[in-house]
C-alpha cells in the first residue's frame, strides 16, 4: 500500500481505512480555525504535487497530496500549446429559491449531456435494426425496442453518476485503476467499438448522400464528404458548448420531422402498435425474428456510449463539496435523460411501424412489380422471386421511393443524413475521451480530432471503395457483433466503479442496485453474445472457426478478470482471497478526496 502525506490549510482530521485495496479519506475542516504550517513525509520515488482548489462562495480551502507517481512532471514555463478539453467552458447553473424540488430554469441549464448521448440510439446503425425489425416482424417487436431502451436509460444513469459524483469520466477512472495491461486491453476494445460505430455512422451519411445525388456520388465520394463534419465540428465548438448542443437539437428536430412524415404518409394501425408495444409476445415468431429482437438490444446499447455520456456531464457547473448540488445534478441529468431517449425511442417508432405497416410479409416479385410501374431506376434491385423483402437503410429508401413517391424516398435521406452526420461527431466526443482518458494525451485540440477521425475513416474508406452501395447487409451485422463484443468493456467496469464507496462515498450503489444492475448487464452481455454466436456459426469455414475459438478463449479470459473485479466491488469479499492490493484496483488516494473538492479546480504546480 503506498503511503502519503495530506497537507491543508485548515484544521483537518483524516481517517485512513482500507477497503477493496483502496485508501478512503475522510476530512473534516473548519473554515473559520487558523492556517497551520505544513509538513511533509514522502516515499521514496519521484514526486508529484497535486494542488486541490474548491473555490466555493463559502469557503476556500487549499488541499495537497504527495505521492509517488511514474509520470514525470511538466514544467509550468513550457512554450507549449496550453492542452484543453472541449469542456473547459462550464455551463452555470442558476439559483432558483422559489421552486427548491424542481425548476424548469435548471433543467433547461443542464440540457444538453442527455440529447448528444440520445444520438447513439439514433444512428444509422440503429435505424438500420429499425427496419429491419419492421419488415421481418411487423409490429411484434415494439416491446422489444421499449425494453431495450428502458434498459439503456438504467446504465446511462450509472454512466452519468459517476462523471457527476467524481469529476472523472469514465475513461479516466479505467486509467487510474486498473493496472497497465488490463487499462490498455480495455482502450483496444473501446476503440473497436467506436471504429464499428463509426463505420455504421459515416457509411449512413454516404449511402444518404448517395440517394440524394441519384447516384451521382458514390459511396467512397459520399465518405470523403463526411469528412467535411470534422471541420464543422471544431468550427461549432469553437463558438461555445451550448450552440454546439443546440445544432445536435437541430438535427435531432430534422430526424423527427422526415421520419415523422414517413410515418404518416404510410398511416400504421395504431392499434396493432399498441399492442406491440405493450404486450411482450411474438406470436409465430422463428429464428429470423429471434435474431432481429436480439439485434435491436445490441444495436440499442453501445458501449462507447457509456465513456460519452460519463464525460458530457462534466461541462455543467456542479460544487461537489456540497452535497445538495451533487444530488441535484444527478436529479436533473436523470429528467434530461429521460426526456431525450424518450424522443428517440419515438423516432425509432416511427421507423419500425412504417416499415412494419407498408412492408411486412412482402416478397422480392411484388416489391419489384410496383417499382416497375413507378419508373424507378431501382427496380433491379429487387430480383424477381417470391423470397421475403430483405432492407437496408439503401434499399428502405428506394422502396419508400416505389411506394410513396420520390419525395418520401429523398426526405428519408435527409433523416438517414441527419442522424449520420449528428453520430458522426458524437462518435468523435467519444474516440476523444477514450483517448485522452486512457493514454492521457496532452496534444492540442486539432491534433487529437484528427487522430481519432482517421482511426475511424480510413478503414470506412476502404470498405467504401472495395464494397458497392448495394451490397452492404453482411459487413453491418460484422460491425454489429464487434460492437456487441466490446459491450462488457463498459458496463463492467461502470459497475463497478459506481459500486465502490471510496470512489462515490454516499452516492454509490444500494444493494437494490448493485443487483439490478448487475442482472441487466448479464442479461445484455448474454444476449449479444448469443447473437455473435449465431453469427460465427453461419461462417462456414473451419479456418475461422479455429481463429474464432482461439479469440474467444482470450476475450472470455478477460471479462471473467474484469467480473471478478467488479463482484468483489459489488461486495462478494471472500473473492479477493485476501490479496485486495493485487486485484488491479490500484491505490490513488487523490482521487477519493473528490468528494469533497471539485476534480476540475486541479491545477498542477
């Protein structure tokens, strides 16, 4: 166990107690008791000085730690680019003494984490599934798509508390306690997974871009455009965080409004959607439809989502010396939360009901028939057999196009385009968190949009050259299995942290929610993994069935390691064996001071 030193301005009293291999600190000061001098003990090594400031109205004490760390100091006249973040411009909070329990005016101040993370449920990844969903169940899926999204509104919840409670996202706290392999084995994951994302969201913009253009641009011309939202994106973020969070709202508006209009130009029965959404059956469903609800909750919960979402909640001004505001802000994010997946939760209705009304139970002959009549360039898209209708986000909109006119056909373009262009950005907040969380870059702003644009658009680049637009099904479900893959990577460790009273002090999970949440994430993982089995077993190759084999035993190695971690943090002690110091949990006693100091006034001296 290392050893420190804790040094304040103020009278103090500190209680070290070990639990879990971590060091808690409980300090007490008076704000009126006479400054004391300072003295220091420090372990062998190289040092480092943390200096905590909480500047509150009500008090202002100065509390430094000094331990050993490998990290070896920058000096403070470096000529260097300063290193920012795109949150180091806080959103205040007003006071609102009239309504102490709820205050629209707060709640509007702390909108905005909760729409950009709702985009995730939006993509085009999403919509695809959506579709899908639609054409191969009609409406029997809908509860489905309700619990899924329920589901994700609990673990955005964990997510959301852990960036509010410790000022750290959730990438940062994988950096600071885990050891080295397990930390760089998880941001391999994550990076996968946002690289899939990103994939899905990129060729979205590209296929709409395509369908706009009547084919004029291909898909590689289509990607090359979305280039072009990197640029935006710092041009955007440049002129404040809240303009940045009301262009998202923007298109957010775009998506309800074009697949709005889809819906009710097609007129579904509302009564057979009711009951699809509310009664949980599915009535002469086989394998097809089993595989389609277990792709609606793999395409529903994304795991980069969760390091996103633990982030955005940092741009908004919250004392966490105080309680009250720590609890208040966990409040309001969880209604801004649930307002915003409930939008997209009813965009993802519009979707599937459409689909489900105009093209559940056609076959290829008949599709193909009524694009003949229409004139459609398209028509051959569709062979002539009587084998189901199988979409896509390409071939839904050229089918809306046969059914409904050319002006469903490109106002579902614009909806695919807006939700590729809004995930496209959002999937770049993320790959810059993971980053930063993890590596602990120190590059400048430009720099690191850059990087994390060209992991994701490359490979995106290549597909789009190599692949025509209209054969893209079989690399999607690809993309959907690495992202269901990579999912325990965040719900795990989210757990787990949030589980650890020395990280969330008071606010850490009750035994009610260790439990639920430890079912949910079973249930999710178990799902997606039955889906990636049926995917590796329709391979048909004896080759990858030795190389799935081999990555299997490897992956399953690791999230037994990371389970392990998190039920001793959920409280099952006799796991540790009495080693807790070694489980990879590592000792920062900074970081459990955040409790009572704000992790964002840190300043390095």
């Amino acid at each position: 166990m290392c050893g420190c030193q804790l040094y304040t301005q103020r009278n103090f009293h500190s209680f070290l107690l070990p639990c879990c291999g971590f060091i808690v600190f409980n300090v007490t000061y008076s704000k009126d008791s006479p400054s004391s001098q300072r003295s220091s003990t420090m372990a062998p090594g190289k040092e480092r000085k943390i200096l905590y400031e909480d500047l509150s109205e009500d008090h202002e004490e100065v509390i430094s730690t000094i331990y050993n760390s490998p990290v070896p100091q920058q000096s403070p006249e470096s000529n260097d680019e300063p290193f920012t973040t795109y949150f180091d411009e806080k959103v205040p909070i007003p006071e609102d003494e009239k309504h102490s329990w709820f205050s629209f005016r707060k709640l509007w101040a702390f909108t905005g984490p909760g729409f950009l993370m709702s985009i995730a449920y939006l993509d085009p990844g999403n919509i695809e599934s959506d579709l899908q969903s639609g054409a191969v169940a009609g409406f029997k899926l809908l509860w489905v798509l309700l619990l899924a999204t329920v589901i994700g509104l609990l673990l955005q919840r964990l997510a959301a508390r852990l960036g509010v409670v410790t000022g750290l996202h959730l990438a940062e706290m994988c950096n600071r306690q885990y050891q080295k392999v397990p930390r760089i084995m998880l941001w391999l994951m994550i990076e996968l997974a946002i690289i899939g994302s990103d994939m899905q969201e990129v060729i979205g913009s590209a296929i709409a871009i395509n369908l706009l253009s009547a084919g004029k641009v291909p898909l590689w011309g289509g990607v090359l455009i979305t280039i072009a939202d990197t640029f935006m994106f710092l041009f955007l973020d440049k002129y404040g965080l809240r303009k940045l969070e009301a262009f998202f709202g923007f298109l957010i508006t775009i998506m309800a409004l074009t697949f709005g209009y889809e819906y009710i130009t097609v007129k579904p029965d509302q009564g057979k959607l009711l009951k699809g959404m509310f009664m949980p059956y599915c009535d002469k469903c086989g394998t097809p439809q089993l595989e389609q609800a277990v792709g609606i909750v793999g395409a529903v919960i994304m795991p980069h989502n969760m390091y996103l979402h633990s982030a955005l909640v940092k741009s908004r001004q919250v004392n966490r010396a105080d309680k009250r505001e720590v609890q208040e802000a966990n409040k309001y994010f969880f209604i801004e939360a649930c307002v915003a997946l409930f939008v997209s939760f009813l965009i993802n209705v519009f979707v599937v009901s459409v689909f489900a009304e105009a093209f559940f139970g056609k076959t290829n002959e008949q599709v193909s028939k009524v694009c003949t009549n229409s004139s459609s360039p398209h028509a051959g898209l569709f062979p002539n057999n009587n084998e189901t209708l199988e979409v896509d986000i390409y071939k839904g909109g050229v089918v809306l196009g046969c059914y409904f006119g050319p002006a469903a056909l490109y106002i579902w373009a614009v909806g695919i385009l807006a939700a590729g262009q809004s995930s496209t950005m959002t999937g770049t907040y993320s790959g810059q968190f993971v980053m930063e969380g993890f590596l602990n870059l120190k590059w400048s702003r430009f720099a690191r949009v850059i990087l994390t644009r060209s992991i994701a658009i490359t490979p995106t680049l290549l597909v789009a050259i190599f692949q025509d637009v209209e054969h893209l099904t079989g690399m999607n479900d690809f993309l959907n299995v690495l992202q269901s893959l990579q999912l325990p990577f965040a719900l795990i460790p989210v757990l787990t942290f949030t589980s650890l009273h020395p990280v969330m002090n008071d606010f850490a999970n009750g035994l009610g929610w260790k439990i639920a949440g430890g079912v949910l994430i079973l249930i999710v993982c178990s799902i997606n993994m039955y889906f990636v089995a049926v995917y590796v077993t329709a391979l048909g190759h004896l080759a990858l069935y030795v190389v799935a084999a081999i990555v299997c035993v490897a992956y399953l190695c690791f999230v037994a390691y990371l389970s392990w971690l998190c039920l001793i943090a959920l409280g099952i002690s006799f796991l540790a064996c009495g080693q807790t110091y070694r489980l990879g949990l590592t000792t920062h006693p900074e970081l459990f001071l955040l409790n009572n100091v704000d992790a964002d006034s840190i300043v390095t001296r």
